[in-house]
C-alpha cells in the first residue's frame, strides 16, 4: 500500500533532534524523499543514518535558518539532490532563555528568539513558496508553533511572541497562496519529550513530574505524535486544510 507522501519531497528543519528526527523518520516511512536539515551537522547526519536504516531515503543539508543566504541555498540544494520540492516542515528553533521575565529579557534573547524561531520560519517559506511557483505544482508546508504561539508563558516573552507571530505568518501566506494551491499550516505542541524539554526541566524528575501534572492526559507527549500530525498536514488527505493554527497537546489548549 502506498504512503501517504509517496512520491513527493520533503524538507525537514531541526530534523536532528526531538520532534524533526522523529518526523522524519515518518516523512520517509510514507514514501517521501527527503532533505534533512540542521545547523547542527552530527545530529542531522544521524537523523539521515536512521531514515536510510530504516529503508527509507534522505541526504542532510546544513543550514542555519537564522541566516537568509544559507537557507536560499538549502532550497536550491533541495531542487539539486531530488529536481523539486513537495512538503516542508519549518521546525528549527530554540528556546532561548527560559528565566526571563518582560523586565529581565535582554535585548540579545529577545533578538535571538526572533531570529531564529520567527523570521527562521518566514526566510524558509519565502523560498519554499517561490520554488513551488517555479514548479507551478501545489505544495504543503507545516510551521511549529507552539502552545506558546496561543496562550502567555511566564518568563518565556520572546518565544511566545515568536510563536504567536509563526501562526500570523502562517495564517498570512495561506491567504496569499491558496490560489496556487499552496498550503500553510501550523502545529502547535504540547510539552513534548525532546532535549529541548529536557533542557527546560533541567534533565530533573521532579521537573517532568510537574511537567506531567499540568497535562490534562497525564502524561507529556511524544515527538511522534507530532509528527503524525505533521504528515497528515503535509498529505494529500489534508487538501482542504490550510491557514490552520492545529493544537497537538494532550488537551491543554482546552483548560
Ligand atoms: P530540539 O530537540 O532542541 O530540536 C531542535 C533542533 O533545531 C536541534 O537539532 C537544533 O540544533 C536545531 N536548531 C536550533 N537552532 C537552529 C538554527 N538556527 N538553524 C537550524 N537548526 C537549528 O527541540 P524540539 O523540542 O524537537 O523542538 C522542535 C520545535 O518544536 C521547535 O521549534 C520548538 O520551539 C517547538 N516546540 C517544542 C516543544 C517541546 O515541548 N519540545 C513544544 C512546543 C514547540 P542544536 O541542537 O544543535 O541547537
């Protein structure tokens, strides 16, 4: 039986870690081609030895989506390694500093998170969209948000004004293109088991035992159930979904 991305091409940001790695894995289970991406090059290489142990088939592309002239090159690149380009997943981000309130925030954490997990996201649909239009094919892209893109988070000012901003760029581009078929959409995790929450929770139980506390389901969520959601987004079976902001969080966004 056919996948639900078969045939197409795909392109993962932050696909070395956490939630990118396990899309990944899922992209290319459902028959997609795919460019992992990542500033990171050890852990996006082996990301690329997972997908191809796995059957599936992958090249890595480094790139730093804080810097507009690599990720012109990691789309091109893309074109190079597979002639097109199908579905994309803007996932790269950091959660910068996670003590700091609106009056402690610094200049350089508000500017990093707005660098790397919002104007990151625009820089990649910029050229993900103009190659679609090259191709004059439609195409799908997921943004990642956040719970954080659609409620306040103490001491998180920067990311969640990053993450709130991804879904009106998302919202913005799935107007401006859903003419050409192109769709955009957004999911929104939960508190999912990566490092990135490892980090958050300072690798300590107690933390996770918080964590899992404030979860309506009781439990934190898994990178895959992410993914799931990301693929389905990606697929044909999503064709009448675009301009969505998907909350994938256990209920959360629901209390
Ligand atoms: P993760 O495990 O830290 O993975 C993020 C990946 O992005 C890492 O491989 C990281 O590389 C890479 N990256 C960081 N800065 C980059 C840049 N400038 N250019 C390209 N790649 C970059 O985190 P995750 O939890 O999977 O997070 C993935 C996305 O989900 C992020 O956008 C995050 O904000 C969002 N999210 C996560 C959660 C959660 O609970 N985990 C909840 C809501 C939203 P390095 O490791 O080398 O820095």
């Amino acid at each position: 039986m056919a996948g639900d991305l078969e045939g197409k091409v795909g392109l993962i940001t932050g696909g070395g870690s956490g939630i990118g790695r396990e899309t990944a894995l899922l992209f290319a289970r459902e028959g997609a081609r795919l460019v992992v991406s990542d500033v990171n090059p050890e852990s996006g290489g082996e990301t690329v030895e997972l997908v191809q142990r796995a059957g599936g088939e992958a090249v890595f592309i480094r790139c730093d989506v804080a810097k507009g002239s690599e990720v012109e090159a990691l789309v091109a690149a893309t074109v190079e390694a597979y002639g097109r380009l199908d579905c994309a997943f803007n996932n790269a981000g950091i959660e910068g500093d996670t003590r700091a309130t609106t009056i402690t925030c610094t200049e350089e954490n508000f500017d990093l998170n707005i660098e790397v997990n919002l104007k990151g996201v625009w820089r990649c649909m910029k050229y993900e969209i103009e190659q679609f239009l090259r191709q004059g094919s439609p195409g799908a892209i997921v943004n990642t948000s956040s719970l954080a893109g659609l409620v306040g988070v103490p001491r998180g000012n920067a990311y969640v004004a990053a993450k709130h901003g991804v879904i009106g760029l998302t919202k913005t581009a799935a107007l401006e293109f859903a003419k050409q078929d192109i769709r955009v959409n957004a999911v929104c995790p939960g508190a999912i088991e990566t490092p990135m929450l490892n980090r958050i929770v300072g690798g300590s139980e107690k933390g996770y035992e918080m964590m899992r506390k404030m979860e309506p389901v009781g439990r934190l969520g898994k990178p895959s159930e992410i993914g799931e959601a990301v693929v389905w987004l990606c697929s044909d079976r999503a064709s009448f979904v675009t301009g969505l902001a998907m909350s994938v969080d256990g209920g959360s966004y629901a209390q």
